[in-house]
C-alpha cells in the first residue's frame, strides 16, 4: 500500500446525514475554526436530543472531515447551495463529492463496484455485493488487516445507506436496495466544473477528471451534457477536436450558485 490510502471503517460513523449536515451547515459561521465549532455544537445542544457520543461521531469524525479539512472550501460551498434556491438533489450531489474525496473506499466503491453493477443492467443491489468488494479489497492489500464479519456487514450497510440517501438507490427490500435511473443536474454539473476550475485544473482537465466518475458521467456524455446546458447556466463550453474550453459568466463557485439560484426562481415564478 505505499503510496496509497488504506480503506477505513469511517462510513460507519454516518452515511450521507443529510439531516444533520444540513443542520450543522445552518449553524455553522463562516471562518469558524473546527474545534470551536465542535465545542458550539456540544455546548448548544445543535443536533437536538442526539447521545453526546453521537454528536461528537456525527461533528468530529464525519463533518468536519468532510467539510473543515483540510480548510473550510468544502463547508462555504455547501452552506452556499444550501441556502439558495437550487433543487435539492444539488445539495446531495456536493455531499457525494465531498464525502468520496475524504474516504477512499467510499469513492473506489461507487466508481469500481456500483456504476459497473448499474452498466451491467442489475436492478438490485445488497449487502453480499458489497461483501465481496470488500473481500478482493482485502486482497489487493486495501486494508490493513481483515474485518470481522460484524464490521465487514456495518460497513456494507453504510455504503449502501449513502447510496440510498443521495438518490442512487430506493429503501431496502428483503434486504436489497432498488438501483434508481440517476442523472446528474445540469446545476450540479455547472457547480463542479467551477469547482475543479477554481481548485486549478485546466479546462481539458476538467472533463477527464475523475470526479466525474462518482455520477456515472465519462467525457463522451459529459461534453453531449455541457453543450446541452447552454449559456443561460452561466458557461459556455467550446471544443475543437480534444481541445475543450470554458467561458464563464460567474467569476467564482458562490457567483455561480447565486446566479443558477436565481434562474431557479425566475423558472418557478414562470410557471
């Protein structure tokens, strides 16, 4: 494993909680160091009725991996989105991003075992599909040392938990989760193109990066997507052979989030 991280039993802590990073994004000031933040949320009772040692699980060994560190980015963008006017499922989509960029075994999951089970044309997926990722994991040397049984199964729950949260996959059935036809929003296919600009890829880079990968999308579709999209979204994407570029009408990811909000609402007063 040199070189690599080792996956991690963290999923277990907390899926997508979409509930409660909502909430803490709320309560959340902008610049607020980690600590301090954690320290508010113990002393102010912000989770409501939560065990002390769920919300210091839920602030200290999910959010603030997720969203603080290694600084705040992840946060101001959330706490951004969350507050605009953008349907929903936008929200869900930043979750994915910045959950799968902090934990290895959640991206290599998605990306490695559930869009290939989707391509495949399964329907369902359950707790042995993902006991088996685990199992060739484990020898490829992903871990590092074995899970018992009991681990290995809370860990399948929690993945596929997230799946179910951020809209790839409906509620269990006789122990199996219905595979969902998911498309990303155009808005979140705007956002995270600004945010890969803005984290200094080039503009070719952006349509090979890898994040893509985490919403089913590969260069072909996404290019097909972004040409869809139009300027009214705020980019207007150029190609000339493998050559790609973007013209933006916001000068930062909150810029753009302010002005996709607003094309929102115009729509929905539309209507």
């Amino acid at each position: 494993m040199s070189g690599e991280k080792c996956y991690t039993v963290a999923i277990i802590k907390g899926a997508a909680l979409l509930e409660e990073t909502r909430t803490l994004l709320y309560h959340w000031r902008f610049g607020e160091p980690p600590e301090d933040f954690a320290r508010r949320v113990e002393r102010e009772g912000i989770l409501g009725k939560a065990t002390a040692r769920r919300v210091r699980d839920t602030v200290r060994q999910v959010f603030i991996p997720r969203y603080l560190k290694p600084n705040d980015r992840a946060a101001r963008v959330l706490k951004i989105a969350l507050e605009s006017n953008l349907q929903p499922e936008v929200f869900k989509e930043l979750v994915l991003l910045y959950s799968a960029r902090n934990d290895i075994l959640l991206r290599e999951f998605i990306v490695n075992e559930f869009w290939p089970t989707v391509r495949r044309g399964k329907l369902f997926i359950d707790v042995s599909t993902v006991l088996s990722f685990l199992s060739q994991a484990l020898v490829d040397g992903k871990m590092e040392k074995p899970w018992s049984n009991q681990v290995s199964k809370r860990v399948a729950n929690g993945l596929l938990c997230f799946l179910t949260e951020v809209g790839f996959a409906r509620a269990p059935a006789k122990g199996r989760r219905e595979l969902v036809n998911y498309r990303m929003s155009d808005e979140g296919i705007c956002i995270l193109a600004r945010i890969l600009k803005e984290e200094g890829v080039s503009d070719s880079g952006i349509v090979d990066h890898e994040d893509w990968n985490l919403f089913g999308m590969e260069r072909g579709g996404l290019l097909f997507r972004f040409h869809l999209i139009g300027e009214e979204m705020g980019l207007l994407v150029q190609q000339a052979g493998s050559v790609v570029s973007f013209n933006w009408r916001a000068n930062s990811v909150e810029d753009l989030i302010n002005m996709l909000s607003k094309n929102r609402q115009r729509q929905r007063l539309s209507y």
